[in-house]
C-alpha cells in the first residue's frame, strides 16, 4: 500500500517519540496541531454528566443510568452508520425515515403476519440493505449529491412508513425476544461480571498485541504505562457502571430490574465490529483514503464507485438495527419511529464525537460518545423539567461547536501539515 493511503493516525503513530514524556510531548503537539480526536466530546460529557449530578443527585442514581442506556441506544446505532457516510464527506438525510420504514417492517412482519422474531428481523435488515444500495446507486452511478438523493428518501420514507401503518395506527411488538433487546432485557448480576471481565481483558489483549506487532516490524509504540492508565480508566469506569446497574432498580415486591441491559452488549458488539471494519480490513482503508482525496484513490486503483455505494449499504443497514432496537424500547411502532428529531440526534451525535463533516477523519467511537452527550443533555435537562423547545436549542449549540471544532482544528491542522 502507498503511504498516501495510511490514515493520519498511522503515519503520526510511526513519528511518536519512545516513553511516557515523549509521547505526552508528542501528543500535545498534536492537539495545539488541530488533531483533538474524541477529546472535546470526552470533556464535553464529563462537564455535563457533573453539572447535571450536582443539579439533580437523582441523575447518578442506578435507575437512571440505565434508562440513559436504552435511551440513547438506537440514536447511537444509527449514528454508528451514519460515521461511514461522513468519512465520505457525503450525508444521509433519510436514515432516521429509514430506520423506520425497517422497524414498520419488522412489526407488520411480527403482528399482521406472524412470522417468527428471526424472519421478521431478517426482512427489516434487508429492507434496510435494499434502501442504502438504491441511494448509493444513484449517488455513485448517477452522479446526484447525496443532500438531494437522501433529502427526496427523507420525504419518501416518511410516507412508506405512513402507509405501512395505515395511516396513523399503532402496532404492537409483542414477542419476547425482541422485547428483550431493549426493553426488559437484562443480564444477572453475575453475567455483567462476567462480561465485565472479558470486555477489560479483551481491550488489554488488543492493546498489548497492537504494541508488539509494531515493535515487531520495527514501528514506534505506546508505552506500557500509557497502555496501563488507558485499560485502568476504562476498568474503573465499567466496573462502576456494572456496580450500579446491579443494584436494585425496581420498586416493586414481585419483580426484580437488577442487572445490565442486554443492549449494552449488543451495542458493544457493533462497536467492535465496526471498528475493526475500518481500521483492520483493506476496505476500511479505502474508505479513509477516498473520504481523503477521491480523484488520488481513484488513481491509486480503489473502486471508488464500490466504496460509495457499501458506505450507503452499511448506513441504512445499521439504520435497520436502529430501528429494531426503537421497537423494542416502546414495545410497538407508530407513524412517528424514526420521526422527530431522531436524524438530527443522529448526525449530531456523530459529529459531536468527533467525525468531521469534511471526510476522512472520524471512528466509529465517536458516535458511541456523541451519543452518549446527546442522550445525557436529553436526560439531564428533562429530569431539570427543561422544555423541549430549551432542550433542542441547547443540543443545537452543542453540535454547532462541534461543527466549528471541527472546522478550525481542520485548519490548524492543515497549517501544520497534518494533513
């Protein structure tokens, strides 16, 4: 592979200084450079999650923190697709009609029809499929910006789902199993140990063999220590997280809501998958190298048109997903899923964590934190009995400087030759 198509990160990890001093060093440098990463979202979230703990203690409180969770994890799921689109420089207006149209699938598949859980989940994951392969035909192969492709799928999806709902009816997802997606799925206590155990020591058997492939083929490496604060935070972080969802949530006698929400895993599933898509497959590579400079991955022997059309795929893939997970949170599908303001959470939580709107820079996990910051302003001001009109113009002056983060990093960056 030529060096134009190494990510940033790749070729400034080569150029990263030896031992806990230099790296700091080097990645300060790198941060007055314009390459900030994930880090305003991560100091974004910490200042929220205190301002809204100090104001309202019930914020912290098990019970709404896993409320947060099943709150926020279809918004996540989408924006987790929606990644894909930006690091094209490209936008997908239609995702949230999407993920309705496929959660309106999966219900009339489920109730009107019958057809067992896996079927009907099968058929949305397809119709999801079927609608991101049309839109990327004809961005790619007919040469419509995608504003204009996905803002006419925008309005088109928005009267399928109408349809399929005749009109304005509600339809029930009464099966068990997709219920326990989202909605009253939990793990045992001892199952959130367990899975607390084999994600930490996952993430510290990915880091210490990412380090010795490096130092095998002679590339620079993170220091042991860095690796050791960076799985110690996460550790501590998670095992908190497992300690509180294991207390006891219900207020009932007779039912027991101990226990973390299975769509904790599912979402970290994806999370996983994606990310290893884009920074461990040729494909994800490609992706990085034409949401860079599409005329030189042209040039360079990528099939341009191939990549477009499998980022639109994969977006209105996870779109489906999300909109499974939204059916299972309410436990039915009305004319309004995937409505509302469920495409600006969406793209606002990407952008927010961190993926420009320019191409080429982002992760999969800053949706995963921009969703989180959009999921706690949501909660937080609610549980403040803010309006919903003060909690959309908040949410949009959050994603507003993330917008502007990312325009006058971009440049600093620029101007010091990072990219």
């Amino acid at each position: 592979m030529s060096v134009s198509l190494l990510s940033a990160q790749e070729r400034s990890g080569e150029r990263r200084p030896e031992g806990f001093g230099g790296y700091a060093r080097d990645y300060l440098a790198r941060v007055r450079g314009g390459d900030m990463g994930a880090l305003p979202a991560v100091l974004g979230l910490l200042a929220l999650t205190i301002a809204f703990s100090v104001a309202r203690p019930r914020f912290v409180t098990a019970g709404n923190l896993a409320n947060l969770l099943n709150q926020g994890a279809a918004v996540t799921v989408i924006a987790m697709g929606l990644v894909f689109v930006l690091l094209l420089g490209e936008i997908d207006l239609s995702a949230g009609f999407a993920s309705g149209v496929c959660a309106s699938v999966l219900a009339v598949l489920l109730t009107n029809f019958g057809l067992p859980w896996y079927v009907a989940v099968l058929g949305a994951i397809l119709t999801g499929a079927a609608i991101g392969l049309l839109i990327g035909l004809l961005v790619a192969k007919l040469g419509i910006p995608s504003f204009v492709v996905t803002l006419a799928a925008f309005l088109a999806f928005q009267g399928a789902v109408l349809l399929l709902m005749k009109g304005g009816t509600i339809v029930a997802v009464d099966d068990p199993t997709i219920k326990k997606i989202n909605f009253d799925g939990r793990f045992t206590p001892e199952q959130g140990w367990v899975l607390y155990g084999v994600t930490v020591a996952g993430m510290l058997a990915l880091h210490l063999w990412k380090r010795y492939s490096r130092v095998r083929h002679g590339l620079s490496a993170e220091p042991l220590s860095i690796i050791a604060i960076r799985v110690v935070t996460v550790a501590v972080l998670l095992g908190g997280a497992v300690w509180a969802l294991n207390l006891e949530r219900s207020k009932s006698d007779t039912t027991s809501q101990r226990g973390v929400p299975m769509i904790v895993l599912i979402v970290g599933v994806l999370l996983a998958l994606c990310t290893f898509v884009l920074n461990r497959t040729a494909f994800g590579r490609h992706v990085y190298a034409v949401g860079g400079n599409r005329e030189a991955s042209r040039r360079a022997g990528i099939h341009v048109d191939a990549i477009r059309i499998s980022v639109f795929v994969i977006c209105s893939t996870m779109a489906a997903v999300g909109g499974i997970v939204a059916a299972s949170r309410d436990a039915s599908v009305n004319p309004n899923t995937g409505g509302s303001n469920v495409l600006l959470y969406a793209v606002g939580a990407a952008v927010i964590g961190g993926t420009s709107l320019f191409g080429g820079k982002g992760r999969v996990l800053n949706a995963v934190l921009g969703g989180a910051v959009v999921a706690v302003i949501e909660n937080g001001m609610g549980l403040m009995d803010y309006s919903p009109g003060t909690k959309y113009v908040v949410t949009g002056v959050v994603l507003l400087l993330a917008a502007g983060i990312d325009a006058v990093t971009r440049r600093r960056a620029a101007a010091a030759g990072l990219r």
